[in-house]
C-alpha cells in the first residue's frame, strides 16, 4: 500500500431520476407529500476498480457520459460512493471546475484566502503565497474588484493559480486545462509538467489520445459506468480508438 497513491475499490454510483417533469418547488412539496414522485435508478458507475501507483501519471478515458466527471468527483470526495470505497495515500488537490467556491461578491485578494482556507491553508500561509498566486494569475489590476465582474478566463486563471500554489501529493486534472489564452495555457501546462517531474501523482482526462500517450504510462477507459479497458495506455487508447 506504500506504493500506491489512489486505491479505488468496486465503486458504484447511483443517482435517482425523476421520472415526472416538477415546474416548482410547490409541487415539488405537494408531490412528496401525497407521495407521487416517482424516480427511477441510474448508475452512472458500476463497481469500478483500479490502483494509481505514486509518481504515475494515469490516464482517464472515456467519451461523455461514460462517467469520468462522477469518478472524479467521488475520489475528490465532492460524492459519496453509493457502494465501494476510495482510499488516498497523500494530499489531493482537484483541478476540476475552478473557481467554484468562490464568493461573486469579494475581491480576488478575499477569495484567495477565502479559496485557501478552503484547502484547509492557515492565513498565514496564503499571505506568504500572495504575490505568488496574483502574479502567476497576472491579475494584479484587478486585486480588489469584486469576482462577480470577472470573466470565466479570469476566474479560472485565479482558480487553478490559487490549487496550485502548494504541490500536492495528488493531483486530478480535468483535460490540459482550457484556461485563459494559449499563452496562460501553456503556462498551466508547464506548472504541471513540473509538477510531474517533482513526482506528483496525476489523474489526467482527456479525449485526446495523444496526450494520453504522451503523458501516461497506465490508463482506465470507461463506457456506461462501467471499466471496459484497463492497463497499458497503447492498448486502452486502441480499445478508445475503436469507439
């Protein structure tokens, strides 16, 4: 277990489904109170297993709605698996959907040490990170304007500089990142290929075979929920080829 940094075991995920259209929360309530909702199960993952060694970088494949978001979120720890168990062997920092914990009516200063207290960061340590994260998001003209005028790029520019002030033990990057411009982009890039390189365990998605051959050496393909590949990443990227 020494060598190994996510261990997933037989994890599924069941969600209910409402099989009625509710306009509101009123009927919402007055359905639940004559019990007239009905739902029906859907299993976005099906007794998913596999190992992450430390230092790997271990792909994720799978096309939408295979249900790479929901494996994510669940060793994340945002879901609770409905069965199975997700074990960690070090810190985790999720590069998922950044900037969503942040609050629309604080500046990027209060977010970054509203977003680093969330990470479970002393004050201290995101003031000693400060100029850090500011430069890095090259947001210094916008320090004090309240988040809710960003843009979706400027959000995540300050998202992923913030998650990735600290090296984690641990890190799940969903795609190559897509944040800001290609410049900004490339710099995300190179922040985690130094990550890499300092041996940090990666969980990568994409839908991009060659990145996956490129960065990985082991990857998991998912189809329906369920595990239909697994191993060498030429092989798992021939089975995804093949659709």
């Amino acid at each position: 277990m020494d060598q190994i940094a996510v261990s997933v075991s037989g994890v599924s995920m069941m969600f209910n489904l409402s099989k009625d259209k509710i306009k509101g929360l009123k009927e919402y309530v007055v359905k639940a109170l004559k019990r007239q909702l009905f739902f029906e199960e859907f299993w976005a993952l099906k007794n998913v297993s596999f190992t992450v060694n430390k230092g790997e970088v271990f792909g994720v494949m799978g096309l939408n709605g295979a249900g790479k978001s929901t494996l994510l979120k669940i060793i994340a720890g945002v879901f609770r698996p409905t069965k199975g168990s997700v074990v960690l062997n070090g810190e985790l920092t999720p590069l998922l959907e950044l900037g969503a914990g942040f609050d629309p009516e604080f500046s990027a200063k209060d977010n970054i040490f509203i977003n680093g207290a969330m990470f479970g960061h002393p004050t201290s340590y995101m003031a000693a990170k400060y100029s850090e994260i500011m430069d890095f998001a090259e947001l210094w003209e916008f320090e004090h304007v309240a988040v809710k005028n960003f843009s979706s790029g400027m959000v995540g520019r300050l998202g992923f500089a913030i998650a990735t002030s600290v090296q984690p033990d641990i890190l799940i990057v969903d795609e190559i990142l897509g944040v800001g411009d290609y410049k900004f982009q490339a710099k995300c890039e190179e922040r985690i290929h130094n990550m890499i390189s300092g041996g940090v365990t990666v969980l990568l998605v994409s839908h991009n075979i060659k990145t996956i051959k490129e960065m990985c050496s082991r990857a998991v393909l998912l189809k329906k929920g369920e595990v239909v590949c697994l191993g060498d990443v030429d092989e798992v990227c021939r089975v995804y080829g093949e659709g």
